[in-house]
C-alpha cells in the first residue's frame, strides 16, 4: 500500500516572467491572473476571444492535477521561446510504501536510475535524476494548440501536406526532444517535509532549440538550488 507525505509549507525562488499556482487553495483566481499576465499587451479584440480558450486549458491542467495529489505548478508567463514548448514544474508529495521510509525511495530509485546524482540543497537531502525521450507528437500538438488559440478558435483545419505545422520543410522533419528532471528532496528527522519535484520541457531541432531547453533545465536546477521548508 502507498502512502504520501503530508507535505508542509515550503519556497521556491521563481524568477521574474514565471508564476507559481497554489494548488491547494481557490485555483478560479490564481488562474484567472496567470491568463491576464499572459494576455498582457495582446490587442483587447484577440484577447477576449482567447482569454476563455486560454482559462479553461489552464483550469483543467490545475484540477487535474491537485486532483493527483499535487500541491504547487509554476510555469513561465510567456514562451521562453518559439523552439520548445512552455516548461512546467509540479511539486507533490512524496509517495512512500507503507512499510517503508522517505530515505528507502530514494536508495530505490538512486539504484534503478543510472542518472541519479545526490545534490545539495540548504542541507537538505535530495536526489536528482534526468531522462529524455522522443517527443515530435508532443511538439505537434503544442503547435497545433497555440495556431487554434492564436486564431481564437478551437476547430480543427486540415494541414497542407509538407507544409510547418507538419513539422516538415522541404521534406526535412521537424523532430522533438522532452527532458524531464525530478528531484526527491526532504529532510530525514521529518516524514512531513518530503516532496517530489517534477520538471519537463519539450524543444525542438531547430537552430538553438537544443540550446535553450538545455538553458530550461539549468534555471529550473537554479531554483531547486533555492528549496526551504517553511517553518
């Protein structure tokens, strides 16, 4: 049987241009000024009709989500840029076997993943870990999401075979990479201050698409470096 922490007050430094949503209080709210920040500057015809497109994607991600458990998102206001999909970090508390302890997942998991490094955290102990995997379906419909939301409407419009959204030009395919980094991060005198911390961006191959996932990953490694538990 799985059991999971009872997760308690913590911060995280989250750098200007990203917003972090409470997941255990009123999302209405906190999402309807996430999709104002976002809409910031957009032309007031074209962000009425994306403003609802937009709130209800948004509130279906957060319910879902605190629905499984989780506690906090924190995500960018804007794209950090046309190659990779916005990047998403979700804090949840750490699922533990009922016989056994927060520091048994982590020997589990730091001998079932060859990427699991332990990591210093304002003396905390925490383990990070790393994976990639193929993602041009992912990348597709992302794009696919942003043209309906930029044209304010949700219906589908065939593609031109070859054509960008099709992830081809001039017969080269567009492909996708997704990066997911967790951290497990706690404190081993307190089974309440556990969390499981999961980021994940997807960039494509295009010119710096590489580059600038790769410089995702190494701000959200920043704003781990940055974790307290709040007394």
């Amino acid at each position: 049987m799985l059991g999971r922490c009872a997760v308690r007050a913590f911060a995280v430094h989250v750098p200007p241009g990203w917003a972090r949503l409470d997941l255990t209080g009123q999302l209405d709210a906190q999402v309807r000024g996430f999709v104002a920040a976002v809409l910031r500057g957009v032309p007031s015809d074209r962000a009425a009709l994306v403003r609802p497109l937009v709130h209800e994607s948004l509130s279906k991600v957060a319910a879902d989500l605190a629905s499984g458990g989780a506690v906090a998102m924190v995500m960018p206001v804007a794209p950090l840029d046309g190659l990779v999909a916005s990047p998403t970090i979700v804090f949840m508390p750490l699922t533990v076997p009922e016989d056994q302890a927060p520091m048994d997942v982590l020997v589990a998991v730091a001998a079932s993943d060859a990427s699991a490094s332990v990591v210093d955290v304002a003396g905390l102990v925490a383990l990070r870990t790393i994976s990639t995997r193929d993602a041009h379906g992912d990348l597709a419909e992302a794009l696919a999401q942003a043209e309906h939301l930029v044209a304010g409407s949700t219906e589908q419009e065939p593609k031109e075979q070859g054509s960008e959204a099709d992830g081809t030009a001039e017969g080269a395919q567009l492909t996708a990479t997704a990066t997911r980094v967790r951290y497990l991060i706690g404190d081993p005198g307190d089974a309440n201050r556990w969390v499981d911390v999961l980021f994940s961006v997807t960039h494509s191959s295009l010119p710096g698409g590489n580059q600038i996932g790769q410089a995702a990953v190494e701000l959200f490694d920043a704003m781990m470096h940055s974790f307290r538990w709040v007394a």
